[in-house]
C-alpha cells in the first residue's frame, strides 16, 4: 500500500527541517533536557555501577537499562557473566519472574563452568517458586520449578545452594501430592470410589514421601472397604501401618482396631 502525502507537508527533502533535527539529536543523546546519561558513551565501570546502584535503590527500570547497555557494548569485561546475573535480579525485583528466569538460565546455559552458573540455576528454581500459585490452580510452575531445582543438583551436586533446593522440590512436591489428594476426596466424597482409589494410587506412586501419602492410604483402605474389596483393604492396612507407622492416620487405624476388638 502507497503512503499518501499530505498536500499541506512542503518540508524541503533536501533539507530536514531545525525541527526534526532537534528532535534526532534529543533521542541520541536518550531524554533531551531531562538530565538521562548518555548511557552509550559512559564508560564500562561507570555504567556497571550504575546498574548496580539502580538495583539497590530499587529502580528496576533504570537498571534494567544500564545493564543491557553494558552487556551490548562491553562483552569481553570481568564484569560481564556478574552483569548478567544482576539483571536477572532486576527483573526479579520488578517481579517479572519469567524474564529473570529467562536471564539466569540463559546465563547458566552460556557459561556452564562459571562461578556465577549454579547460583544462576538456583535462581531460575526460585523465580519458578515464585510463580507456583495456590494449590487447586494449574501447577505447570510449579513442576517448573521442581525441574529447575533437580538440574542443579544433577549439574552442581555439591552447590552450597543444593539444601535449598531439596527443601524446595520437598514442600513444592507435597503441594503437588496435595491437589491430587484433593482431588480424590472430590471422588471420595460423591461416592465415586473406583475413581478415587486411581487418584490416590497415582499419589501414592508419585509421591510415596510426600505428607499427604499417608493420607491416601487412609482413604485407599476405606475406599477399598466401601466398595468390598477385603483383600484389598487388608493389604492397603498393612501397608499403612508397615510405611507410616508413626502417622496419625497409623494411629487412627490402630484406635478403630481395639476399639472393635472390645
């Protein structure tokens, strides 16, 4: 499609108007009369501290800026791989999390063997935690995150950051063995319990050392009952008894045994 020319525009081709030129000269020098450096022609410790110094003062925008700034223009620098990793904080902080994570991990990517590659994978895990919403929503984060931490303990075992990462597929585990409870004693409680005993069965398989696994049991071993499955409940009992002997529904169990036996 042609653009139209507007009859009334009788701007000499040859000759940009002072106008137009101002306003070229204004956007190279980034922000024409309010007082913004020019970020391109500061030099490399001076624009990193700037960054960092934005960072600090939680002015995520303007660190954002002047560490792309330095990343484009001084990619040989010692500072470099840390540049990177402060962005990602910054999107952090501006709780951006998917673009931090996608900072971190491009940073650990790109420099498996540098000091900064394991906190960058720790940090992709927390950014993903971040984002983990309450438990009956989608858990796509969530599983996200555990992936995440699971990569840094198989890529840098002996991280100072691999007991926070245990800790964290632990706690996001048990939220994911919870929406499968949940979701069982949704079929639990209708009646449904073919459907409940393969929830619980899932639960149990997938997170065998999860919280809610004794749980499960429990509502495995009445289901079973329920439905007149003897055998089924007998073995669920045992079993319940044999791996969670200390758990309340163990507890439970035993109490509903000697109270029928009296």
């Amino acid at each position: 499609m042609r653009h139209r020319v507007h009859k009334h525009m009788t701007w000499n081709l040859q000759r940009p108007p002072a106008a137009w030129l101002a306003g070229v000269s204004c956007i190279a020098l980034l922000g024409c009369g309010s007082g913004a450096p020019n970020l391109g022609q500061m030099p490399a410790d001076a624009l990193y501290a700037r960054g960092i110094e934005r960072i600090e003062a939680g002015k995520w925008d303007e660190a954002i800026r002047s560490l792309e700034q330095f990343i484009f223009q001084y990619p040989t620098h010692e500072k470099y791989q840390e540049a990177r990793f402060r962005l990602g904080s910054a999107y952090s902080g501006k709780n951006e999390h998917i673009m931090a994570a996608g900072e971190y991990s491009r940073l650990a990517d790109d420099f498996p063997t540098s000091p900064w590659a394991d906190d960058a994978r720790f940090e992709v895990c927390r950014e993903y935690t971040a984002l983990s919403p309450i438990v009956m929503r989608d858990q796509q984060y969530t599983v996200a995150a555990i992936q995440h931490c699971e990569s840094l303990l198989a890529y840098y075992p002996d991280s100072e950051f691999s007991p926070q990462a245990r800790a964290i597929i632990t706690a996001l585990s048990d939220k994911l063995a919870e929406k499968l409870y949940r979701g069982g004693e949704f079929y639990f409680s209708g009646k449904a319990y073919d459907s409940a005993i393969n929830v619980y069965e899932h639960l149990l398989t997938t997170f065998p050392a999860s919280a809610w696994a004794p749980r499960a049991l429990l509502r495995l071993y009445e289901s079973y009952v329920s439905i007149g499955y003897a055998e089924e409940a007998s073995q669920t009992r045992e079993r319940l008894l044999r791996e969670y002997p200390d758990s309340d529904e163990a507890r439970q169990l035993k109490g509903a045994a000697g109270a029928a036996a009296r």
